[in-house]
C-alpha cells in the first residue's frame, strides 16, 4: 500500500479538528477559556461543573474510547468557579493501544474549542521520599521515557511548529498563581519532576532507583503526550498530582489499582479545591 504523502497526513489532523469541534459546538455554543484533564480517580470534580453538555466521548467524531475502568469518558462544558470550562472526564493511555497522537487528539480539540489554558491532572508514584501517600505534587517539568510523542509523523504549521521548544513546557505564570492559592487555602503542594512511561505494569526496584538517579521525583503512565500537544498548539499548560503509591526500592511493597484509586479519591477533593481557586484567580 502506497504511503500518504506528508501534506495529507497534515491536513488531516486539522480536517479531523474541525470535524470534531463542529460536532461539539453543535451541543454547545460555550467557549472554553480553560481545559481540564481529570485523571485516575480524578473524576469527582466534574459533578462540580455547572454543565451545558455532556458528551460520550464515543459520539465524538475522531475521539478514541477510554478502556480503563476508572475513566468515564465523558466531555463536559459549562462553567466552573465562574469560568467556562471544557472537562475531560477520563483520558487515554499509550498502554491502550492507542498511539501518541490519538491520546494527545482530545486535548487537541480543547485548544481547537479555544481554550487557551490547560490543566493536566494525574495519579503518580511518588519517588521522592519526602513525598507521602494523598500528597499533591505541582509538575515543574517532565522526563518523556514513553518511548513515543504525539509530534511524528507530517506536522501541520497551522496546528503548531515542526520543531516546538521545550524548556518551559509547564507555565510558571499557572505555577505561581497555584502555588499562591495552595498557600491561601493551607494545602501542602510540592513541586516535581514527573516522568512518564508506558506501562501498564509497575516498576521495578531497579527501575525505581534508575528514575530517582536522573532526578525524577514522580512516576505515571500519561499526561506527557497531551502537554507536548498543548506546548505544540500554544496552550499554557498546568499540571498536578496526587501521589498514590509509595516507590521506595529499598522497602518495596506490592500495590493494585484498587488502592490507587481509593488514595487518589481521597486526596481529590483537597485537588478539586486548589483547581477552583486557581481558576477564580485568572
């Protein structure tokens, strides 16, 4: 089968853009001035949205289909702490089968939609050993140890550069405003180094040590993909974690998903607290 030429390959993702915003705004006349990206055991912060649409992701022209339990899968807009907003309720990982692109596409349609700042939120090992189950974890930059990224392939200039830079990918401007309202409110907020990986399995001790040795201070299997797409499209971007796990190679303890989820669901609520105020403050 003959390759698509490049500026096919291009054109597409900007066809498949349009195809999907024009069916959302067809549910929704709302412009997003905010994305947000609720990750495992994140989802609590949707039922705060004052919604004017709520769309399955399968009815969304071009969206993959989240296959993780844990991910409603749902698009949400409408108004959060007086801001319209644009919520994706469950992400998608490389793990699933789907390629960097596609999991990058949904924060992609965000930016589409006009939405010109992102937050991305996740549930992280933590590798730094101050950090303790339930804690939250600012991202300051990221490690992409994926073995993929959301930029191969053609690139489309009215979509984003070839070659975006990456020495800030994260916004310090969204940092200092998160930092001020973690203060306001008395929550502890750490800041970190986040790398990603492919999983779905966990690390091992020797992988864990590998990690702390190039300055890692969390671990998580998402959510890199969708900032380099924000970084390529121009949207400030914004990260969280919660620690779920502890992953200390010298006392290492099996962990399940279970667990996972019930620390992550724990600590959301203080989460969906520091992302309200953070969304009053822009």
């Amino acid at each position: 089968m003959p390759m698509k030429p490049a500026a096919a390959e291009a054109s597409d993702l900007l066809m498949k853009l349009d195809q999907a915003a024009r069916f959302i705004r067809q549910r929704s006349q709302l412009h997003p001035a905010a994305g947000i990206v609720l990750g495992t055991g994140l989802g609590a912060l949707a039922g705060k949205v004052k919604a004017d649409a709520v769309i399955p992701y399968k009815e969304i022209p071009n969206f993959p289909v989240s296959t993780v339990e844990s991910h409603a899968g749902k698009l949400i807009l409408g108004t959060l702490a007086g801001k319209p907003v644009a919520v994706l309720q469950g992400r998608f990982h490389l793990y699933e089968g789907y390629s960097a692109a596609e999991v990058a596409f949904p924060v992609r349609v965000l930016g589409h939609l006009g939405s010109s700042c992102l937050v991305v939120t996740n549930a992280a090992g933590g590798l730094n050993p101050v950090y303790a189950k339930g804690d939250m974890v600012l991202i300051e930059d990221h490690i992409n140890f994926m073995g993929s990224g959301p930029l191969t392939g053609a690139n489309d200039e009215r979509v984003g550069p070839r070659f975006p830079d990456m020495c800030r990918p994260y916004s310090s401007r969204l940092a200092g405003v998160a930092m001020d309202a973690a203060r306001e409110l008395q929550l502890r907020l750490h800041r970190g180094v986040y790398i990603g990986v492919l999983g779905p399995n966990l690390e091992t001790r020797a992988e864990y040590r590998m990690m702390r040795a190039w300055g890692a201070d969390l671990v998580g299997m998402s959510s890199i993909p969708e900032v380099i797409a924000a970084v390529h499209m121009g949207i400030e971007t914004l990260a969280l974690s919660v620690v779920t796990d502890v992953c200390d190679p010298d006392h290492l303890e099996p962990v399940n998903i279970k667990e996972i989820i019930r620390v992550a669901n724990e600590a959301g609520p203080r989460l969906d607290q520091l992302i309200e105020a953070v969304l009053r403050k822009l």
